[in-house]
C-alpha cells in the first residue's frame, strides 16, 4: 500500500484459509497491526509507532474482536479477499474485483473446503478408533474387576471354613490361673517325683504355687524361693482351688483398684461415709458380696465398699526351703532359751529373798529369853506351814484337773503379752519387726511347739468348740479375723497397721462365730 492511503479491511471481502483457531488470532492480529501501523504513520511522525498501537482505545480493540470472531466462525462473501501468512506471520492483502478472480477465489475455496473435509474425517476415523480403544478397555478393566472380586470373595470364604473357632475361656477365680492350692495340713516338696528323693522344702495348708509341669500323679511347682515336686492328691487346680478355698473358709482380703474409695456405714450409697481408702491399698474381708463388700479397717471397725472398685483374693502362704525352715526353729529354740533363762532367774531372785525373810525372822526369835519355846513354837509353825503347803498343791492339783493344761496355757498368755505394742505388718510373721493377726497366733503356739498353718488354714485346725469353752490359750475367730483368748472375756491380737498389737475385749467387733481348741487336740 501507498504511503499515507488509509487502508480498509472489509470482513465480507475476507477469504479464511482453513488452518486450526488458535492461528486466526495470530493472523487477525498481523493485519489488524500492520494496517494500523500504515495509516497512523501518514498523521504522525514518531519513532515507535508500534508501542503507541499497542494501547489502543477500547474501540479499536472491541473491534479487533469482531474481526477474530468473523474469522474463528468462517465468514467469507463474493468480493474474495484472499490471505496468504508467511514465515514472519505478516501478511499481504490483495484486492481483486473481476469476476473471475472471484471464479478463481471459489474454487480455491472448495479446494480448500475439501482438503479440511478430508483432514475432519480423517480426524473423526482417529476419535472413533480412540473412542472404540478407550470403551474396549474399560469393559476389559470391568470384567477383569468383576474376576478379582470372585476369586477374593471365594477365597475369603474358603479361608473362613478352614479358620478353626476359638473358644472363651472362662476363669471364676483368677487368682489360681495357672497356680493351685495346697489342701495337706503340710506338703512336703520334693527334688524329684519320688518318695524317696529329698525334701527341698514344705508348704502349709492353703498355701498357693505356680504350676510348672504336671506329670503322672506328681506336680512341679515352684511357690517362694522354693521349687519342685509334689504329690497331685493333695494339690487343687485352678478354679477348683479356689472352689476348695471357698469351701474350707480360706480368709480373703480386698486390694483397693481406684485412686481413693469411699467407705460407707452400710451397703448403700445412701449410708453415711466413715472414710476414705487408696489405691493398692488391701483390707481384710469380713463379707463377700457382689455389690458390696465388708471390710475391717485399720482401726478395727468395719465398713462396706463398692465391689466394683476391689480386687477379691485368698489369703494364702508361700512355701519355705529347709533352709528356710530350720533357721526358723533356730530362732524359734533361742528365744525360747531366753524366755526360760528368765524365768528362771526370776524363779531364783524370789526364793533367795524369801530365804532372807525366814533367816532374818530366826535370828529375832533367837534372842529372846525363851528361846526353847520359841524354837518349838517356830517348829510348830513350820509344820503348820508344811501341813497348809501340802493341802495347797493338792488342791492346785485337783484345780488343774478341771483345766487342762493350765499352766501351759497361762505361760501362753505371758509369752504373748511381751509382744504388746509390736507393729502389724500384712503378710509378716515377725513377733518383733512385724506380724498380722494369724502370724501372731502360729508363733505364739509355734514357741511352745505346736506346729499350726497361717491364715485360713487356722480355722480349720484343732477342735473347733463354743465361744464359752474356751480357755487361755485357745484361739477365737471373728470373719475374715483371729485372735488368741487371754482370760477375763479379753482376747490378744495382731489388730491394724494402725494399733498393732493389743488386748481387746472378746466383743470388740461384734460376736465371734467360734474357737478352737489345739493345745488339748494337737495331732
């Protein structure tokens, strides 16, 4: 074009070239730019005009719009404007007016027209195999889901089939899992499942221990520091050692499960609370119930708490090596020594100082004028002495045949009162660093040589006789507790943690359910 002709661009002249729609925003922008370069160069005289171009009115823009929709719809008319892009996207309008340009223009057109005709079929062939490629594989992909759900399922419930069914194992008592109970007043433990191999150690009557083996009528067990064999007749197993316990009145105590608990009067949550107990913290039992469970406290009274906040278990013993068992009787035969020492020393003080009082009463009489008299007299009171001293021991015998073993008995009862004050200590059987009730009880009677089980194993020993039977020395049973009876309607114990030990009166916790009497039924 011609310097300074303004040049037109009619959309009805435009023939489109069949190339793809992105391209005709390039081409659009080409003509629309150089056309506008061309004309804005003939009114002003810059040095830049196409930065000047680039920001345009919004006129010419929505302009340029048009154009760019004109040629992404194909607009085309008779007047056969042709475009041709080169390499540089510039373009070279040409204007021809004759009718057979615009023969020429059309049949460029339907070339052109069939050429995107074929290039559209051939891009549907393509969309239809892709399309035909893309279902093909999905119903490939279907049935091969549907396969692998079948054989998972068929597998699952193949697997299900073989898969044994395991059965609960119910444990009324798991305080014996895997443990069992002595039910002998005493169990020897043996090296080896014989008779005749040697005795490694015992345990008491009620006494608890982890079954290891069982073999043919012999059971290795290992209970304490002790381990081995012992004969299954006199062992229970599992829930029926715990069936036994309850059968034969094995005492129990409560271990606390939560971090404080209430105590209440009575079985209610309505009742008054009398204090509060600890974790891990245990008591014994007065009554067992399923709701709630009576306990003896510290200070020795008695109260209930919620069954659901305790641990219920049998107070029960461990066994003892011989080692074990002969340093007992040691100390056991040494403080016996001194208690007689003792008494013989006090024995002897008292008959030194009645000797001085005769003497000193035979010197006086010796001085009197009279002195024969007075011997004869003195004889005469001697004899009398003798005469009343004979009648005396006779009747102190005929006394002690109405009270069997009196004088063991009351030598009991002061043994026993040397340990006043002594702690209390749960599990212990020191009468010195610490003991609880039936510790005390088995190393009273175990001094003067009767050989008693601890704890439950107690109430079952001896003769079990009335409350008003007993004598010094006999044992009286309260629930869950034992003492020993003094005299006077007052018993000895190992009481709490709190008082140690003490002398009670018999009703100090209510009624006692019964004695028994050992000393006269020791077997």
């Amino acid at each position: 074009m011609a310097a300074g002709v303004a040049t037109t661009v009619l959309l009805s002249a435009m023939v489109i070239p069949a190339v793809a729609a992105e391209d005709y925003a390039s081409v659009y922008e080409s003509i629309s730019l150089s056309a506008r370069i061309e004309e804005y160069i003939t009114e002003t005289d810059v040095k830049d005009p196409v930065s000047e171009l680039v920001g345009a009115e919004t006129e010419e823009k929505e302009a340029e719009a048009s154009l760019l929709s004109a040629v992404h719809y194909g607009l085309t008319s008779s007047r056969g404007v042709v475009i041709t892009p080169e390499e540089n996207k510039n373009f070279t309008i040409v204007y021809e007016n004759t009718d057979e340009n615009t023969d020429e223009n059309t049949d460029e057109n339907a070339q052109v027209s069939d050429e995107t005709e074929g290039q559209e079929a051939e891009k549907a062939e393509t969309v239809t195999e892709k399309e035909t490629e893309v279902v093909t594989e999905k119903e490939t992909e279907v049935v091969t889901e549907k396969e692998t759900e079948a054989a998972t399922e068929a597998a699952t419930e193949k697997a299900t089939e073989a898969e044994p069914v395991k059965k609960v194992e119910t444990v009324k008592y798991p305080q014996f899992k895997d443990r069992c109970i002595v039910t002998a007043a005493t169990l020897n433990i043996r090296a080896s499942a014989s008779t005749d191999a040697e005795i490694v150690g015992q345990i008491d009557r009620a006494g608890i221990a982890l079954v290891e083996e069982k073999g043919n009528g012999w059971t290795k067990i290992g209970s304490g520091s002790c381990e081995g064999w012992a004969c299954s007749d006199y062992l229970a197993f599992g829930d029926a050692a715990g069936a036994w316990a309850e059968r034969n009145g094995v005492a129990k105590y409560a271990k606390i499960t939560t971090s404080s608990l209430r105590v209440r009067e009575s079985a209610s949550t309505d009742s008054d609370v009398i204090q509060n107990v600890f974790q891990n913290e245990t008591y014994d039992i007065i009554k067992d119930g399923s709701q709630w469970v009576k306990i003896r406290l510290s200070d020795g009274n008695a109260g209930y708490v919620s069954a659901d906040y305790v641990e219920v278990r049998f107070q029960t013993s461990k066994a003892k090596t011989m080692d074990q068992i002969e340093a007992a009787k040691k100390a056991a035969e040494e403080e016996a020594r001194k208690e007689k020492e003792k008494k013989e020393a006090e024995a002897k003080a008292a008959a030194e100082k009645k000797a001085a009082e005769t003497k000193t009463e035979t010197k006086t009489e010796t001085k009197t004028e009279t002195k024969t008299t007075e011997t004869k007299k003195t004889e005469a009171k001697t004899e009398a002495k003798t005469e009343a001293k004979t009648t005396e021991a006779k009747k102190e015998e005929s006394s002690s045949s109405s009270s069997t073993n009196s004088s063991l008995r009351a030598q009991m009862v002061a043994y026993a009162k040397q340990f006043l004050g002594n702690p209390y200590v749960y599990g212990g059987t020191s009468l010195t660093n610490g003991t609880d009730c039936s510790g005390f009880t088995m190393r009273i009677y175990e001094h003067f040589g009767y050989k008693i089980p601890r704890a439950g194993g107690q109430r079952t020993f001896g003769k079990r006789i009335s409350v008003k039977e007993a004598q010094p020395g006999d044992l009286i049973f309260y629930p869950g507790h034992v003492t020993m009876y003094i005299g006077n309607g007052q018993v000895i114990h190992a009481s709490s943690a709190k008082t140690g030990i003490i002398i009670s009166s018999l009703s100090y916790s209510g009624t006692p359910e019964f004695a028994t009497n050992i000393i006269d039924n020791y077997k």
